[in-house]
C-alpha cells in the first residue's frame, strides 16, 4: 500500500488551510517506520516538515482515544523542559476522515535502535552522554506538574500502584480469550507478582509517566548527545515517574542478552545501571532506595504486554515468528526481575500506601 493511501491528501490538505497550516500542495509524502501499530506519514508543506499520525488501517477499539490522548499529552507539554514533537493540530472528531489524528512538527534527529550515525558512533564519550541524557529526559517529564493533564486524570491516578499487579495480571489472563494460547507458560510471573504486592513501597508521588520510555522511542540530535524529542506518547498517564526509568533499564543494551546485544556493541559506552539511577535522581530530586521495585514493575508489565503478540500469534492473528520471539524476550524479562528480586535489599511493606 503506497503512503498516500495511508492518508487522504487532499482532505488534510483543506483541513489544514482551516487552520492556517502552511499553504499549497502537500509533497514529499513518505511512511515512517515505528514500533506502533499507529501509523506516521511525514510530509512537506510551503517549505515546512510535518507528521501526520493516524490509527492503524483497522482500528482498535480504543484507537481514537488514543489519538486524543497523544495529542492532549503534547499540548500541555508545550513550553516545558521535557524534549517532544510540538504539535501544529489536532482533530478529535472522526467526521474528516473516519478518525482522529493529529499532526506536528517533523524531528530533526535520529533513533539509536535504527541507526547510530558519526559523531555518535566512534564517540564513547558522546554515548555515555546519550545514556545521562535520557535519564535527565525522563526527570525533566516526571517533574512536570500532573495537573497540566487535567484535574480528573489526576484524580485518576489515587491508588495507582496498588492497582498495578491486578491490573497486569487481569491482562494476562484475558489472553485465554484467543484460541490456541497454552496459558501463561512463563516461568516466575506468579512469584513477581507477589513479590511486587508484598514489598510495594509505602509512599509515592505521582507525576507524569510516558509509559513506554526505552531507545525505541527517543529521538537523539545528530551533531550532539542531546535528546531531540520523546516520541510515541500513546500509553502516556499519570502515574509514578520512577516507572518510566524502570522500563528504560528494563530494556538498556546489554551485550549478553541477544534481544539488545546488536545496540550494546555499538553503543559499548553507554553508562551503568547505578550511574544512571544516580543522574535520575539528583535530576528529579526522587527518593531512589524503593527504585528496583520499579524496574521489577517494569519488567513484570512489559512481559505481560509482549505476551499479548504471542497469544495472538497462537490464535493466527498475527506473525508465528514475531509470536515465538516476543514469548521469548517475556520470558527474559521476567528472569531480569527474579535476578533483581533476589539481590534486592528492599523489606516487605505493609499493603497500604500513599501519595506524598
């Protein structure tokens, strides 16, 4: 399927001269490849580059949600300190174009799970700057204050991460829907989640979370080890910021894992677990004694959803290969948080906690 049929040109086309967006014919139409099912058509405009971001072709249920969701995430980071794509418009109704989308300002950068480009590549120095500089993108985005997303979100979150274990595991459980899933054959998934019950940190503070904060979704500035933009905002919430660096080192290049070896040998000097707990921390200002309950969280969340593609994949819905790897690197995670589990100096807590 050619990229414009990803997009009708001719109806974004008025729809931006309402809005005053650049004038003239739209050029350059071009997909872009992500690890979303969302799908991104850059385009070119009156001399401007632009991004256009739509559902996929056969929508999910909550698909134009999540389009309204992403575009209110960037809106109220607009003059903030966290690194985004600014957005240019947004359409939160489904009358244009039997959607909702948005679009917004074209990135000038790279992703490192794609290409690691010179400067960047014969630089240890600049990759161990690349590795500091995520940690400081993510305090940047958890000291915003929450509220910007709305008083009700805010509210929302009230009891947020006692909710977490039960809110994971109904997930995974509701993949026996699919024909063909054998169950959750993943070992340690049981004893995480009452590890993660029984040593639930007492207090919390909420702010902003991405969701899905690894290599795959930022965007680096290619003369500098800058963070250009956070990208992919789709599972952004109000939550405990300390989640998104759980799921940053859940994922960091290691060159004895083979789902990452690729990116860990060129970008051998990123810096270490400890460095980067450290640099979050005197960013954001947070409390990290309770952090490895977080990348364990972390850990337990992302092989949950990973398992989801191997039960469709089960139930033929999706690639038997893709399927087969995602059962695999699950599994991974979840020998990561037993490894941590095992090490951890954390004391069980009572069941209670509270937002400070």
């Amino acid at each position: 399927m050619s990229d414009r049929a990803h997009v009708d040109v001719a109806a974004l086309m008025s729809w931006l001269d309402d809005r005053g967006v650049g004038t003239g014919p739209i050029t350059d139409v071009v997909g872009l490849t992500g690890g979303t099912q969302n799908i991104l058509v850059r385009f070119t405009r009156n001399g401007h580059d632009y991004v256009f971001r739509r559902p996929p072709l056969h929508k999910r249920a909550n698909s134009d949600e999540t389009m309204r969701r992403e575009a209110c995430i960037l809106t109220a980071l607009a003059g903030s300190t966290v690194p985004h794509p600014r957005l240019v418009a947004s359409c939160d109704d489904t009358e244009t174009m039997g959607f909702c989308f948005f679009v917004m300002e074209a990135v000038s950068g790279f992703t490192a799970t794609t290409e690691v480009p010179e400067p960047h590549a014969s630089s240890p120095q600049m990759q161990h700057a690349m590795g500091l500089a995520l940690a400081d993108a993510a305090a940047a985005l958890g000291s915003v204050d929450p509220t910007v997303l709305g008083q009700q979100q805010f509210d929302r979150a009230d009891g947020w991460i006692e909710r977490q274990v039960g809110r994971w595991r109904k997930q995974l459980d509701s993949y026996h829907e699919l024909d063909g899933w054998p169950g959750p054959e993943l070992d340690g998934v049981d004893e995480i989640g009452r590890w993660l019950d029984e040593h639930r940190p007492a207090t919390w503070s909420k702010g902003i979370i991405h969701g899905d904060f690894h290599f795959g979704n930022v965007m680096f500035e290619r003369e500098s080890p800058a963070v250009a933009a956070i990208v992919d905002w789709e599972l952004a919430t109000v939550g405990d910021p300390l989640l998104d660096l759980g799921h940053l080192l859940a994922t960091w290049p290691d060159p004895n894992e083979s789902r990452t070896k690729g990116l860990a040998q060129q970008l051998d000097g990123l810096p270490s677990r400890d460095e980067l707990v450290a640099r979050y921390g005197q960013a954001s200002g947070r409390d990290m004694s309770n952090f490895d309950w977080y990348q364990v969280l972390a850990c337990y969340r992302l092989a949950i959803i990973l398992e989801g593609t191997h039960a469709r994949a089960c139930a033929g819905k999706t690639d038997e290969a893709l399927g087969a790897r995602f059962h695999a690197v699950s599994q991974a995670l979840l020998d990561q948080a037993l490894r941590l589990v095992a090490t951890t100096c954390i004391a069980p807590t009572s069941r209670s906690s509270h937002v400070v």
